[in-house]
C-alpha cells in the first residue's frame, strides 16, 4: 500500500531544504480550474481517482518556510523573500495540458511560473528574491552562482536545475529513450480469458485460446482466423458464447474486445476429442516433458496428456506434435549438420588427442552428409592401460544397429571389456549402409585411434562387407572371431538335424582340441554336406579351442556389442549430432560412476572375480590324475586358465592343498590396479548447441538423401526363435467372432451374439466390358466394287 506519509518520505530524498522548512504538494483540479493541495490520505486517494484514466499523477512540490518572521516579511514590501521552490514532477506536464482546455493550461502556466519566479506576479505564496547577509547570513553574490557555473560545474551533485526548460538540457543523451518494452505476463497454462485482457501477439492469444478451450471442455468453431482478427463461437446448441479479438494499433499487441454472453452449455469436449487439441496446442503441452528427456515416444505423451486433460488425442496428432517440439528442442533436420563441425571443434579443443571424423560426398553439385567416426581420448587411453585386448563390433541391421529417426543410416560401435566384465566404448559411428567401404572406413579410423595392440581380438557377427575390412585393415596378426549365435542362425536355415543341436553349440565352446574334434566328427559322419558348407562360408574362427590366450576373453559371441545397442536404443531416434553427443554424455556418466567405485575398492584382485572364485572353491572332490596344473606358468590341460586368466576347479583344489594364496594366481587384467586405470581418464562435458562457436569450411553441410521404404518404419528389431521369440508371423483375430486371418471389417460369418455387430456387406465385383478389337475394311467387298457393311467382331477378354 502507498501512502501519504510514503510520498513524503520520497519527496525528501529528491528534495533538498532546511529543516525549518517544509514541502507543499499540490495537483491541478481539471473539474475546479485549481491547485488543490495534498495533506492526507484522503486527498491523495482522490487525486489518483480523478487522473486514474490516463494512470499518471502530476505534482507540484514547493518548499515553505515555517518561521514565525514570515508574516512580518510578507507584510513588509521591501523585504526580500528567503524562500527557494523546486518543482518535482512524477510525468510531464504536456500528459495533463492534454486534456485540459486552453483556459486552464493558461492558468497552470500562470501559477507555476508565479511559484518558480519568486517576486513576479501574484501569488498566495510570499516570493522571496535576495536576501541581506547580516538577516539571513546567506552571500548575496550565490543569487546569480548558477549563471556563472560551467559545464563540470553542473555535474556537482549539490547542483539542481531552476526550472524544468533547464533541466531538459539539448545536448543530454538518454540511453533507455525508444527502448521501452512492454510485458505482457500470460499464464499460458490457465490463462484469463475476459474483455480487454491483452496479449503479446496473435499467436499468444490463440494458444491460450485453445488452452481455455480444452480446461473448460468446449469446443469452438472459428470462422475468422486471420492475422489481426480473431472470431469464434462455442459449438454447443443454443449457447450465445463468442468472442471477439484483434490487433491494436501497435501491430503486435492483441486485445479482446467482445465476450458479450457467458457459456451456458454443459461440457462437450470429454466424450470425444476435442477440436481445439490440435498439434499446436500438443506441441505446448509436452515440450517440457521433451526438453528433459527427448526420448519419450508418442503413445507415453499422449497418455500423459489424456490423463491430465480428460480428453481422447488421436495418435497422428500426437505424433505431429511431439516432431514439432522436437524441432524446437533439437532444432531442424537440417539445421543438426550444420552443427556437425562445431561439435568436432568443441571435442577436440576440450578433449585433445581425440579422433572424430566426418566425411561427405558431392551429389547434383552440394555437399552432403556420409558418415562420421568419434573416438573420445580417455576412451582410447584407458582402453590401452586397463582393459583387456578384446573388441566387439556390431554389424547386422537387423540387431538393432538401425537408426530409427528420419535417417536410416547405421550405427557403428566397437565395445571392450573391463576385469568386471562391464562393456567398456571405445569408438562409435554412423554410415548410411552396411557396405564394404563404409566398414573399411570404420575400421580404418578405428586403426587409426588404437593402433594394433599385442593380441587384439576382433569379434564381429555375419555382417555384410566387414569380413573383408577386418581382414583388409587389420593385417598384422589381429584375431578375428565370428558369432557364434550368428553362425548357428545361418547353418539352421539349411541344416536342421538333432545331432547338430547336441554337438554344434559344445563343440564352438569346447576348450580343448579333442572334444571338439569328438563334437565334430559325430556331426562330420551324419552328414558331411553341412560340415562342407560350414568351412567354406564361415572360414573364421568360432570355437573356443581355436582362440589364442593372449586377450584372456573366451566370449565365443558377440553380446558384449549387443549390450551397447541396448543401452542406447532410446536414443537412436535423434538426429546425428545429437545422438553422438548424448552417447558421450552418457560415457561420461558412466566413467564418473565407476571411478567412484574404483576409488572405493581395496585389495589386489576386484572383490567379484574373488568372490565368483571362492564359491567355485565349496566342495570340491578332485583327485588331480587326469589334468595337469602347473602353477608356475598358470596353466592347466584343460585350457580354461590359459584362456580367462583366472584359476579352474582344477587348479584352485591344488592350491587349496598348498594353502596359497588364491589372488596371486589370477591375472592382471582383474587387478584393482587395472580397473582403476581403466577409469582414470576424465570426458569433459561440453555446453549447449547454442554456446558452440561456428566453423566456417567454405560450404554448408547438407543432409543425407533419405530413402524411406513403403509403409511404417520399424523402430525395433525382429527377435528370432533362439532368443525368444515367436518365430512366425502373428495372425489378426477378428474382435466380431473371434476367428484367426481376417478383420471386423470384413467378417460374414454367423455369429449367435444378438449383440454383436452386423456383418460386412459383400464386395462388389467389378464387372468390365468387353473389349472391341477393330480388324480393319474387307479386302474382299472392294474387289467387287460394292461397298458392304464393315463388322466389327466384339472379343472378350
């Protein structure tokens, strides 16, 4: 609340006088031709009652002198007055002459300058002028001090103008002049719909509109929507409710200027959807939600939006508007390349000593989007110090390698692993289509990032074209391994007989030579046509006793890349940048956590590979006769040590009869030591898009053609029988009679419901006429010289 006493309060700061003086406050009376002086709350309450049209209050201020002298220098005509007035306005003077006539503006002017020239004219007020020193003890030479002044002078903060014409200096600059913003605060969410409320623009209104629309569950039709006006009615039968709005002079702000009836319908947007839902107002409703998290699908928002408002969203809708937010979140499809530089710029200069490519190919003249290859430092770093030398790449699109945005493109990545097993990235990419060019690509920039360390295994899956660019670009002695479950899935296409189920998959993981040659040989003998097949098109190695000892990984399958394809399956939707960016977001993530638990361990070998150990070492009956253990080299004839790098049954049931210790007999790679290597390196974190400082190559980057099949695409892939999965096609099953192969639609069976709905009328058949086929003029009929009838003989089809 402001007060009478809180305006006083103010005026003293801005005023300056002598404590034996005091300040007279007055306003023009309009109505009266008068000042009236201001003393007390109520005064000032109608002061702002009558200048409450144009909301701005002028004011005179005057400084009055309270001695008990003044009566006798009044009286006295000779006398100097003492007492100096300042003017203080709230607004300009010309706001209030506006609306007064020319009578009383030229009496405003009569008594201001009366107050402001002491001495001059009439007044009600005694005018001082000079005063004598011995009187009053002011120098008489301070009169004229301000004519005298300079511009420095003036700065002073002792100096204060006489009048307004000279505080209104020509040559003063005013940095906030035409830069007046007015803000217009809208509650989007539950906005005030009433007459005269303003809005910010056109499209202000007509969200809050829709959004009024949807929470008094009503729907309006709206046959003027143009871009200064706006008319609408309700759509329920005998309600008067309209509305009128339109652009003020301004060209931007938008007021309502009609609302003449209130609704007196009850609720017609619950039972169906309503028509003021569009994709627009969807787009408002769920951007937050996307702005946290922009992996949410269509049907989860359109549950949450249905939930909330009680009302039915068709799923196109739905769909539209989570794109049209996404487009703002994310930004275009083709403003995403035009980032793709600035974030390569921003890894490298955050994160020296990292490898990300990109690469692009000239189609009709333009430069367009190909692929694009990240190998963050700390990734390649640690993978070198801490993890075993063992990769697994993913290659078949049909493993959910698939991008499912607006780009189909391809999903590279090559995963290692730490002593917990824990899949660790290394490299990641994107391609258009799994051909032996793109691999090679990949697998170049991948040499390039890691080199060729001393027994690297490759394992990959039956890919098309990377069997060729493993061998091609990783020629010095890199094993590589084929997936096991990839294999069996090809060779049972062909060959389907029990001896291969009982013997193929142990002989791939058999560890020693002889029992897979056992495994082998009964399949070999049942039928060698397959045996032959599988040499000639899966010439790599698949079986565990064929694997070197140096990487001490057994994996005989590639689902240390599958676990990377399922932990970023949400976000292959994205567009690329964002999708590269939120992968490394997400290595970061997990970085700092295991960091976190590697500064927690204590000990020499990780407490999980111990405690897997020491539940192998209960109650084991081994006489050690058929296996020979040798501590010395860490070896056992059954392999399995040589291979994992940790002690067989065999070995820790001789270890535990010499009473050693089992953690010194188990390798390095499960140290403390190497996990917390492997997690020693920080990935910096990068800001928004919007922060990221553009690149200049001398063209714009453009995206990918897209080549989208017919009909829906798929965004998850097809689970096959040994995973699972059903293995044949699902039949529809119509919900008239519940019969297999056919829809409601088109159902005629009987069905003894009386309920149920009538059956679908039957087809038309489409009846076609018979084709006529003109064979000419008969030859004959002229050679008579008698014209005869031509016959056009009609032909069915």
């Amino acid at each position: 609340m402001f007060s009478w006493m809180d305006l006083v309060e103010l005026l003293k700061k801005d005023i300056v006088h002598r404590q034996d003086q005091e300040l007279v406050v007055s306003y023009f009376d309009h109505k009266e031709k008068k000042f009236v002086h201001i003393d007390s709350d109520a005064s000032l309450l109608a002061a702002f009652d009558m200048f409450w049209d144009i909301r701005r209050l002028a004011i005179l201020v005057g400084v009055k002198d309270t001695w008990p002298r003044l009566a006798y220098l009044t009286a006295n005509e000779n006398a100097s007055n003492v007492i100096s007035t300042q003017q203080s306005q709230v607004e300009q003077q010309n706001q209030i002459e506006q609306t007064h006539s020319a009578d009383s503006r030229s009496s405003s002017d009569t008594d201001s300058s009366t107050l402001n020239k002491g001495g001059k004219g009439k007044s009600k007020e005694p005018a001082v002028g000079k005063a004598n020193k011995d009187d009053w003890g002011v120098d008489d030479e301070k009169a004229n001090y301000r004519d005298l002044v300079s511009d420095d002078d003036v700065a002073d903060c002792d100096y204060y103008p006489d009048s307004d014409e000279e505080a209104k200096d020509p040559l003063a600059v005013d940095d906030e002049k035409g830069c007046e913003h007015v803000v217009h605060i809208t509650d989007i969410e539950n906005p005030k719909i009433e007459e005269g409320v303003t809005f910010e623009d056109g499209t202000c209104f007509k969200r809050c509109i829709k959004q009024y629309a949807v929470l008094n569950e009503v729907e309006l039709a709206v046959p003027y929507n143009e871009c200064t006006m706006y008319r609408a009615y309700c759509k329920a039968k005998r309600c008067r409710w309209r509305i009128h709005a339109s652009q003020l002079q301004d060209g931007r702000t938008w007021m309502i200027k009609k609302i003449p009836y209130k609704h007196t319908c009850a609720s017609t947007g619950k039972v169906e959807q309503n028509c003021m839902a569009t994709n627009h107002w969807f787009k408002d409703r769920v951007i937050n939600f996307l702005r946290a998290d922009p992996t949410i699908g269509p049907k989860a928002l359109k549950d949450k939006v249905e939930e909330k408002y009680c009302i039915k969203i068709s799923y196109y809708v739905a769909w539209d508007g989570r794109q049209m937010a996404l487009d703002e979140v994310l930004g275009g499809w083709e403003d995403s390349f035009e980032h793709v530089f600035s974030w390569k710029r921003e890894i490298e200069t955050r994160s020296p000593g990292s490898i990300v490519e990109v690469d692009w190919e000239l189609i009709g003249g333009k430069h367009r989007f190909r692929r694009m290859f990240v190998a963050l430092k700390p990734c390649i770093d640690d993978f070198l110090n801490g993890c075993r030398a063992y990769l697994g790449i993913d290659s078949r699109r049909l493993d959910s390698t698939a991008l499912t945005g607006r780009w189909k493109g391809q999903l590279a990545s090559a995963i290692a692993v730490d002593g917990h097993n824990w899949m660790f990235p290394v490299a990641y990419g994107v391609f258009g289509s799994e051909t032996t060019e793109n691999w090679k690509w990949f697998m170049e920039m991948l040499n390039k990032a890691i080199g060729s360390p001393i027994g690297l295994v490759i394992s990959t899956d039956a890919g098309k074209g990377i069997d060729g660019a493993v061998t091609k670009v990783f020629s010095n002695g890199v094993e590589h391994r084929e997936c096991m479950r990839h294999l069996v899935k090809n060779f049972q296409k062909r060959y389907r007989r029990e001896v291969f189920e009982r013997n193929l998959w142990p002989a791939a993981r058999a560890y020693r030579r002889s029992t897979y040659e056992r495994h082998y040989k009964l399949m070999n003998e049942a039928c060698p046509e397959a045996m032959k097949w599988l040499a000639d098109n899966h010439k790599l190695l698949w079986a565990r006793s064929m694997f070197s000892h140096i990487s001490k990984c057994d994996y005989c399958t590639n689902n240390i890349a599958k676990t990377f394809n399922c932990w970023v399956r949400n976000e292959k939707s994205l567009p690329v940048i964002d999708l590269l960016d939120k992968i490394r977001q997400m290595i970061m993530e997990r970085f700092c956590t295991r960091a976190y638990i590697a500064a927690k361990l204590i000990g020499k070998i990780l407490p999980h590979v111990m405690k897997g150990l020491h539940d192998k070492s209960r109650n084991l009956k081994f006489s050690i006769t058929k296996f020979t253990v040798d501590l010395e080299k860490k070896e056992c004839s059954c392999r399995y040590w040589q291979m994992t790098g940790l002690p067989c049954v065999h070995a820790i049931a001789f270890i535990g009869t010499r009473r050693l210790e089992l953690e010194d007999f188990v390798d390095k790679y499960y140290s403390v030591q190497k996990f917390k290597v492997a997690y020693a390196g920080y990935v910096c974190p990068l800001p928004d898009k919007t922060q990221w400082e553009p690149v200049d190559i001398g063209f714009k980057l453009l995206p990918p053609l897209l080549k989208r099949a017919a009909g829906r695409p798929r965004t998850r892939r097809i689970v096959g029988v040994e995973e699972g999965g059903s293995g044949t096609k699902r039949r529809q099953r119509c919900k008239r009679c519940g019969g297999l192969g056919h829809l409601q639609k088109t159902c005629n069976e009987t069905v003894l419901d009386p309920d149920a709905p009538p059956p679908a009328p039957p087809k038309k058949r489409r009846r076609t006429k018979p084709k006529v086929i003109d064979l000419g003029v008969d030859t004959n009929a002229l050679s008579d010289g008698k014209k005869k009838k031509q016959t056009r003989p009609r032909v069915g089809r």
